[in-house]
C-alpha cells in the first residue's frame, strides 16, 4: 500500500489496519506451510544427532528467505502493470527470459535484484534468530516423548494451513472484504496467492464449477441465440444486413495494435489528438462502437482474435501446445477457402508465449520476427521499432503489387502484431508526457505513414484492413482492473474493400472477428463455438471479458462483473442512460446475466479439459 499509495492515498487509518486483519488468515497459512519442513527436520534429529541438522536447516532457511523476497520484490513491481496479485502467469513468460524482461526500465533491472537480496538479507536475520537447540543424550523414551510433542506441533499447523476449522479451506478469496477492489489485493498474500495460481494450473477440469453441465448447455444457449431474430424483408436493404464487403475474397490485412486502448480514440470519448491516424479510419471505415477485448494479455488476445477461443482467467491455453493445435482459426479456414501468403509479422521473438508453434498449427505458410531482421535494427527491449516492421510491411506489399501486376494469384491474409506501445513504451519520440500516449502516438503516425503509402498501390482496391488491439492498456493508472472500461478497444475495418463506412453499435469482442469476418464471405463458421456474426440477428450481441480470477459481461442494457475468487458479484446497473460505460460499480445485480456468464465460463473451461 506504501508502494502504490496513489492508490491508497484517500484510505483513513482504519481500513489499513482493516487490510491487515483481513489478510491475517491467509499470512498465517502461509508461514504454516513454510514452517513445515523446520518442524519435520526438528523430529529427524531427535533420533539421528550430528551437524548435519543445523545446516540443512541453514540452506533451508537461506532458501525460505529468498522465496519470501523474490515474491515480494516481483509482486510489488509486476502489480503496477497487471493490476492483480502475482500468480503462475510470470512463469509462462519466463520461458523466454529476454522477452519477459523486456517491461523492465533499466533502473528497475537494477534495482529490483538488488531490493531482493537487500530484503532475503532482512528475513534471513530473523528467522535465523530461533534458539540452537542443545542436542540432548535421550532414552528410547524421552526421544518418543519429544517425537510426541513435535508430532502434535506439525499438526496443530493444519489448522492455520487450512484456514481454521470452517467447511470452507484457505483461498485467496478469504482475503475480500470490501467494495473497493484495490482494498482487497492488498490483504492477498502474495505467496499463497502465488502457490495457489500453480496447483490450479494442470486441474482445467475441476476449476469454474458453478452449476450441472447440463444446465450451463442451457443457459450458454440461451445467451448466444436470438431465439426470436427480427424479420427482415428480402426486398429492403438497411444498413444491419448490407455487405460490409464489396467482394467475398479480398486480400486481408489484419494488424494487431499492441494495448490500443478506446481510452485513445476521440469518438470513443477518449483523448484528443494522441491517435489522429485511427480517428480518421475510425470516422471513414467501419467502426465497431462497443467492441472490448476477451482479457489483458497478448497472448490470450491472440487466440481471441484469430481463433475465437475465449481469454482465461487464470491461465492461457497457449501454454498448452497441444490444446492449441486444437483450435479453430481465421487463417486456415481461409487457407482452406483458397488463401495463399499466409505470413505473420512480428518484430519481437515469435517464441514468446508459444506463439511460433501456435501460428504454424494455425496454417501460416511464414513467420517473420525479430531474427529477419538485423542486429542494428532490434534496439528496443522488445525489438525492432513499428516504423521499421511496418516499412518491412510495405515493401512486402510492394513486392505483391509488383508480381499480381503480370500473374493471377489467390488472395493473401497477413498478420501484423505491432510492439513499441507495449511497456516500457520505449519510442524515438516524445509528443506527450505520458509515455503510454506518447507510444500510442508513435504507433499511430507509423500506421498512418504505412496507410498513405499502400492506397497508392493497385492492392487497396481489393484489399480489407482489419484494425483491433490485442488487448486495452491500463490507462489511467487507477481504472479498476475488472470494470468494462478497461476492455473497451477500438475495431475498425478500413481498405478498398470495404462496402462503404458506418458505425455498428451492436456489442461484440475479439472472439466475434471471425464469425462476422467468415461470414461476410460466405465461409462455414461451425467450429468457432463461441463466435458470434456482429451483423447478424440470428445471436444475441454481447461482449465477454475475463480478468484474474473473473470475469465481465455487457450488452446494451446490462452489465454483470463476476469475481470468481471471491465468489462475490460487483454491482450492475441498466447502462441504456449512461453511455459512459466506465464506472466500475453499478446500481443494481442482474441475476440472469450473472448465471449465464458462469455458465460460459464453464462451458470454456469444459472444452479446454477436453482437448
């Protein structure tokens, strides 16, 4: 709280020590676990004497303390950018150390190993300051009898290892105890919280157990369909049912903007001036009004975007390669449809997360990252700069303009994931002060530049340019991790290829792209389970998001947030007066929304156990 006391900074005196006291049980639990192997060592050397139990009892002490800091130090850093305690997340990325690291300023590098040694130092002095114990000559019988006692000492640490007596054990969720979410996190023990998250992770099957199977079909059901779509007459022709696409197979671009938040475009009710490139597209596409994304993290916005396979809360499912294999996607169903050049371009390490496996079982004929291009050219922490990978972009668009001028080929799709306003936000310019905008801002002018320079080739008469972030950013700083406002992203469609520009307003997410994409070219959308057509009235429209251990879901009168660690809903209200969106608590609960978004979410993690 001291740490981040622009969060804490309005709390009275009171509520800290509430945040103590509320966070006790889970502290407690913690040291229950971490005294047993003292304990167990203490009754070894009851019966074997020697050295060897002060020692082993040393290096586990040095190992207790430099867990409890490494923990501490990392929970207090990461927290800025996530906005959720730590749990296993950091271990997936870990997997690609450079990459993962790359969040990191340089000071912090510094640092935070230093913040580690300085508090495993701190701790170690304490708890090495229990007593040496004398080695006594005991009989057979006195060594039973202290055997007796340590025995019934292990036992009595079940019960603040499992929370007390209740029916209920020990879980993060005991911490909650207020309406303000920040509140909570910091009664959470980072390291249960931690733990907790890792033996979660292999058990899909058994997590996000609300109600029968048979009655989550239903109400899955129940929200994805319109059971009673409007009737359109054959002979009219609205807005709602006019081909978005001028042609059922225009070459696609599909450019994922990294942490383009609705923050950031003015039409959106965001800040002026910072993004005047994806304004204009905004005001001269196709622009989807209510569009959120599926989670905060790239990885899981990846999998919504191109196989329309709901974010999780508490893990990835790109963390299992063979589970993801699995899934359907929007480039081999076009690969399937006759598409050709499947590329994916990326200026950073395409094996962060899985991410080259993922994309090669998705059908893409290329992968271009980090290694294309020079050593001279890879100078940000994440890689090589947006201005450089999108004139890699343009050149290759050239190239296809050049060689379809004297050949017939099929249509291409290319991906482009952008880098340079992900965090540390490390960019060559520095319009404004804050450097999440500044990044934005520098991404911004790129794509603009790269815009200009292809409308003036043959290729943008027919070509559809997909625009939609992977995920929002955390901007500002206090925006509450699990309200809507933090999930609303800009999705435009913009190119050639477009049927003219308009506004749809109807609610949808990431994982919706490829159902209304698929469906405009009149491609078979039935393995994208979870996938609903934007523009279409056979399916209720509705936007889903997952946050830690959560999850959130709006439609155009009503909102539900749902914190599944708590087992505790927030408040919702009717939003059909407040456009706004943004507020993170709202007047009253809607039952039938709540249970249908447990439902979905059990429906997921079904499927995810499965495959």
């Amino acid at each position: 709280m001291l740490y981040h006391l622009d969060l804490y900074k309005d709390v009275g005196v009171a509520e800290w020590f509430k945040v103590i006291w509320h966070g006790l049980p889970m502290d407690f639990s913690m040291a229950g676990y971490l005294m047993i192997v003292p304990v167990l060592l203490r009754i070894i050397s009851v019966w074997i004497k020697g050295g060897w139990y002060y020692l082993v009892r040393k290096i586990y002490y040095v190992f207790a303390s430099l867990f409890i800091s490494v923990i501490f130090i990392v929970d207090l850093e990461l927290y800025s950018f996530w906005g959720f305690r730590l749990d296993s997340t950091p271990l997936f990325y870990m997997r690609t150390p450079s990459e993962a690291m790359a969040s990191i300023n340089g000071w912090q590098m510094i640092l935070v190993p230093i913040s580690v040694l300085v508090c495993a130092f701190l701790v170690y002095l304490f708890i090495k300051q229990s007593r040496r114990d004398q080695n006594l000559s005991l009989s057979i019988v006195g060594k039973s009898k202290y055997t007796l006692i340590y025995v019934l000492l292990a036992g009595l640490l079940f019960i603040p290892i499992r929370g007390g007596f209740t029916v209920s054990t020990m879980n993060v969720g005991k911490a909650y105890y207020s309406s303000k979410l920040e509140l909570n996190h910091a009664a959470i023990n980072p390291m249960f919280s931690f733990v907790s998250s890792i033996s979660k992770d292999s058990d899909l099957g058994s997590q996000y157990r609300f109600m029968d199977n048979e009655v989550a079909e239903e109400r899955f059901s129940k929200l994805m369909y319109n059971n009673n779509p409007k009737i359109v007459a054959e002979d009219t022709d609205t807005e709602d049912n006019t081909p978005l696409l001028k042609s059922e197979r225009p070459n696609i671009l599909l450019i994922v903007l990294e942490s383009f938040s609705g923050k950031i475009i003015e039409q959106l009710g965001g800040e002026k001036g910072v993004a005047p490139t994806m304004n204009t597209l905004f005001d001269e596409g196709i622009a989807f009004t209510n569009f959120y994304a599926n989670s905060f993290r790239t990885d899981r916005g990846l999998v919504s975007i191109l196989s329309a396979f709901p974010a999780q809360p508490t893990t990835s499912i790109m963390k299992y390669p063979a589970k993801a294999q699995s899934l359907p996607s929007i480039s081999s169903s076009l690969k399937k449809s006759g598409y050709e050049d499947l590329s994916f371009l990326y200026g950073g390490d395409a094996d962060f997360t899985n991410m080259r496996g993922y994309f090669m079982s998705a059908g893409f004929d290329e992968i271009i990252c980090d290694k294309n291009f020079p050593i001279s050219q890879r100078m940000t922490k994440w890689g090589v700069r947006d201005d450089l990978t999108f004139e890699y972009l343009k050149e290759d668009i050239l190239k296809e303009d050049s060689i379809r001028k004297t050949e017939q080929k099929s249509p291409f799709f290319k991906m482009f994931l952008t880098l340079s306003s992900h965090e540390p936000f490390d960019v060559p310019t520095n319009k404004f002060d804050a450097p999440y905008l500044n990044s934005v801002a520098y991404t911004d002018s790129c794509l603009g530049i790269f815009i200009d320079e292809f409308k003036k080739t043959a290729l943008w008469d027919n070509t559809l340019i997909i625009l939609v972030p992977d995920h929002s950013m955390l901007y500002p700083s206090n925006i509450n991790n699990a309200e809507p406002g933090r999930y609303h992203i800009p999705m435009v469609w913009t190119g050639g290829a477009i049927n003219g520009g308009r506004k749809i307003d109807r609610f949808g997410s990431q994982i919706d792209l490829a159902s209304t994409l698929l469906s405009q070219m009149n491609i078979d959308t039935k393995d994208f389970t979870y996938s609903k057509d934007i523009m279409s009235d056979d399916f209720n429209h509705f936007a889903y998001y997952t946050f830690k251990d959560g999850f959130g879901i709006l439609n155009d009168s009503v909102i539900a947030v749902y914190n599944c660690e708590a087992s505790i809903p927030f408040v919702v209200k009717d939003i059909t007066s407040d456009q706004k969106r943004y507020g993170a608590y709202f007047d009253r609960a809607n039952q039938e929304i709540e249970e249908q978004g447990k439902a979905f979410l059990q429906i997921l993690y079904n499927d995810m156990s499965k495959r």
